[in-house]
C-alpha cells in the first residue's frame, strides 16, 4: 500500500516540491526507514510521528513502512517533513480519507503530543504552493498569518494532528485563516529623530541626500560626535517600503527564521549593526546549508558598520561584490545560492587610533605614521564604493544647549519621498532601478544631464582630485539625487559643487 503527500522544501529564497511516498508493508518486519538525501532532524521525525500519532489517539501499526522524499537527490534538512510525513501514514493505514489530501500540501514540525510547531521559511513554501497550483495548504496555527500573505490559497491553520484528522473527516473543519489589513499597512517606526541631534546640519544633510538616492555614506570623526545616533536616525527618514519590496524582505527573514509571531510582514526597511568580530559567513552569508548574511537582512534597507576599521580585511573586501551587483552568490559543492543584497551601506570610524585627528580642541596624540596605517585599514577599492564621505566634527556647545529643537525626521522624509517619486517616475521603463545609487554607466549617460556650468565644474574636479572612472560616476549619480531634491531635471553646478564636497579628502603625509 502506498500513500503520497505533497510537501516543500526550501533552498535559498526558493520553494521546490518535495513527494513524501509512504509505503507500507503489513506482513514484512517492524522497521521505519526514511529514504531520499534526509539530514539527521528529518531522520528523527521517525519517533515524533510514532510518538504524535498515538498520543493523538490514533494507531500505528507496527509493521513495515519506507517513507522517500523526492526527489532523492536533493538533500532534505528541518523537522518540517513532520507533519506530511505523519499524514502519509495515517493515509496509507486508511486513519483518514485517502482523497482528503489530493490538491494540498502540507509543512509543520510535531510534538510527541501531536502539536504542531512552527517552521521556518514558510513565506517561500506559501509562494512556491501558489505557483504550483496547490489549492489548500495546512500550516502550524502559529504560521498561518506568515502564510496568508499569498493570496489565492486556502491556508489552514492546524494546531494539533488529532484537529486535522478531525477537519479531513469533515467533523470539526477549520476555517482557512483570513489576514487583517493591518498585516499590510506601513508600520513606520522613528527611534531616534533627527529634531533631537542637536548640531551637525550639514552630515544631517548628507544623509537626507542619502536617503534620496540610496547612496553609500562613510561618516569619519572623532568620538561623540554623534555618528552612531544619526545612523540609527537614517531609517526614519528612508521612504516607506512597496508591498513588492515588503514581501520581497519578509522571504529573507522568513528563510532566516527572523520574523517575529506579531508581525508576520516585514513593514519597515531593515536596519542592521552586526559587531566587528563578525565572522565572513555571518556577513554574507553561508554556512554547510547557506543562509541569508547581514547584507542579505538588511536588503531594501541599511547595513550599518561602526568602527569600519575593526572589521578584518577579508571581512570588508567580499562586500566590494554585493555593493555592485546588488546580489550574493554563495557556491557550495552540492549546489549554488543567490540571495539579494540590494542594501545602504552606512559606515562610520574614527579618524586615528585614538580618534581626534584634526580635531580643534583635544591633541591627538598619533603619529602621521600611525594615522595613515589606520585608515589604510580600508581598501581604496572599498572607500571607492562609498558616494557619500562626510566628516562629523565635534558638536559646538552652543548647539549642545540650545533648547530648540531641529529638523524632525517627517520633515525630511517628506523630501525624500518627493525625490524617489521622481527617480520612480524616471525608471518607469526599467524596473530593475529602484533609485539614483542603482544607475549603471549606461543609465548615468541617459538621465544625468548637466548644464554646461556643471560639465565645466566637473571637468576640473577630475583633474584637480584625479576621481576614478568610479569616482566620476558616483559624483555625477550623487549630483542628481541633489537635483531631484531641488525639483530640478537638469543638474546645475550647485548640485555638481555639493557632490563634490562628499568625496573624501587625501590621508596625512
């Protein structure tokens, strides 16, 4: 006798269709084999469903049963096999109608109490069911919300394998689960606003030019400054997220196993901050079974490093890829992963060793030597990558006790709003550029137009300053940003002289 189930697995960002064939043999020996690439948690789902199903007051006869997940060469990880697995028993022992399963697909880990337990990844498998015209899909209670963010699929939320069996016979069916409109509202959230930094006009300026045109930015300065809290501050100002790019996130920390039980859509862009001793894996991602990294989580939003220069060299070369394809690919042996990494680097350091070079009232007490070796510790391909180099001087005492407040950040956001609706209008035609930072040489040559004052201004700044081709580029990508926030299509000099400012300035001889 032979019973198939319909599950999924989940490799990257992607669902595949995984057959869970359960065959069972009345007359052979007592044995439980599971067959077809299965890791060491998908081997122990022999005892959760033996122990599930009989303290669901349901039979397993202790016979023979071999359990293949196809396809065999695609190696199977996680305790979600769980439930289908379980399923094809109960089906192959005729415990539920054998019809009852045609056209579904089900994902879930069991308790030896025959609950169910969330999995990860549940997003990518909803999707992947959709596609695959599966029209219902049994899920833990607990996910159902993540799973009904795909519309035009019944997503059954199932607390417990005795309550399946129950709705498969029709005796107590439960209702497929109905998502809230606030599961899909914009949720934007300020922890810290820009009204509350007191000074620094012109780096708060520089990250509004940022956030228009999703730029890179390197803050250099001495310590408290406050380089840290306008990083943190840049969020609030970022424009809301699309349902697209929403759902777009929620699979990354869907696969991650990051959503929280709340809050089933990812409403606000990313703000990640991993430490300096994090590892290269943990930052782009990988592992034996390759996982999102940081750069990965904090797609569509930003990826802060403070400290820049603590971060090991081979840590801060392999981001040199993911800031210009917008993408990491991890390869492995068995198999080739691509996630997408299409995020603002924020970066901040000090500008020595002990942190006030250059600053007017504290000596610094390094050497040019020493001055030089420490910001030698990031790459010039890498500074390169950066559009944006502002210095964050200390914060003047005036300024500190001032009682009036700033800018808030729903000001600024607002003008930043202005400006990427223009930028979506520009791109209309061309999906794959989402901002101004996205432009390639090709596109730079289409949408930068400048006035003939700007072209002359830029001219001398390339010989003057000796920019890269790179360089070249991002000034002209930053002047336009600048230009869409003045409301203007043609970039003026003004716009070109701002731009040039970001460029970073030459390390001590």
């Amino acid at each position: 006798m032979l019973a198939t189930v319909t599950s999924c697995a989940v490799i990257g960002l992607e669902g595949v269709t995984v057959r869970v064939e359960v065959d069972y043999n009345p007359r052979g020996l007592t044995s439980f084999t599971i067959v077809g690439l299965p890791s060491a948690a998908v081997q122990e789902s022999r005892e959760r469903v033996r122990a599930a199903i009989r303290n669901s007051g349901l039979q397993f006869p202790l016979k023979r049963y071999v359990v293949n997940l196809a396809p065999a060469n695609l190696r199977k990880e996680g305790p979600a096999y769980d439930l289908p697995i379980a399923v094809g028993v109960l089906a192959v022992t005729g415990q539920i109608p054998p019809d009852s399963i045609d056209g579904a697909m089900f994902i879930g880990e069991l308790s030896l109490d025959g609950g169910l337990r969330h999995v990860r990844g549940v997003l990518p498998i909803a999707y992947h069911a959709h596609q695959q015209g599966v029209r219902t899909l049994y899920v833990p209670a607990e996910d159902a919300p993540e799973a009904a963010l795909i519309t035009g699929l019944d997503v059954i939320p199932i607390p417990s394998l005795g309550h399946l069996v129950e709705h498969l016979y029709g005796m107590n069916v439960i209702s497929p689960y109905r998502r809230g409109e606030d599961d899909l509202s914009p949720d934007p959230l300020i922890e810290v606003d820009f009204a509350d930094i007191k000074g620094q006009e012109h780096v708060k300026r520089a990250l509004e030019v940022a956030a228009a045109g999703a730029h890179n930015v390197l803050m250099v300065g001495p310590p408290g400054g406050g380089k840290t809290l306008m990083a943190r501050a840049l969020p609030g100002i970022l424009p809301s997220m699309t349902l697209d790019e929403a759902m777009e996130v929620t699979r990354i920390y869907s696969v991650a196993d990051l959503l929280s039980e709340d809050t089933p859509l990812v409403r606000t862009r990313p703000f990640r901050s991993p430490h300096h001793t994090i590892s290269h894996a943990g930052l782009v991602g990988g592992g034996p079974w390759p996982r999102p990294g940081e750069v990965s989580l904090a797609h569509r939003g930003v990826l802060f490093l403070d400290e820049l220069p603590e971060f090991g060299h081979r840590v801060l070369d392999v981001l040199r890829q993911p800031i210009e394809d917008k993408r990491v690919t991890i390869s492995r042996a068995q198999t080739t992963l691509t996630f997408p990494a299409n995020f603002m680097l924020v970066a901040a350091m000090n500008p020595c060793p002990c942190g006030y070079y250059g600053d007017p009232v504290r000596q610094c007490t390094c050497t040019p030597g020493m001055v030089r070796r420490y910001q030698q510790r990031i790459s010039g391909p890498l500074l390169d990558r950066f559009d944006i180099h502002v210095e964050v001087p200390r914060v003047e005492p005036t300024k500190l006790t001032d009682l009036e407040p700033g800018e808030s950040s729903s000001a600024i956001r607002e003008r930043v709003e202005a400006a990427r609706e223009r930028q979506r209008r520009r791109f209309a035609e061309y999906p794959h550029l989402q901002s101004n930072a996205d432009m390639g040489p090709k596109e730079i040559r289409m949408f930068c137009r400048a006035e003939d004052a700007a072209e002359r201004l830029l001219k001398a700044a390339l010989r003057q300053m000796h920019l890269s081709a790179r360089a070249y580029h991002r000034v002209l990508k930053v002047g336009r940003t600048i230009a869409d926030l003045d409301g203007s299509d043609l970039i003026k000099a003004n716009h070109i002289a701002e731009a040039i400012q970001y460029r970073p300035r030459r390390t001590p001889d």
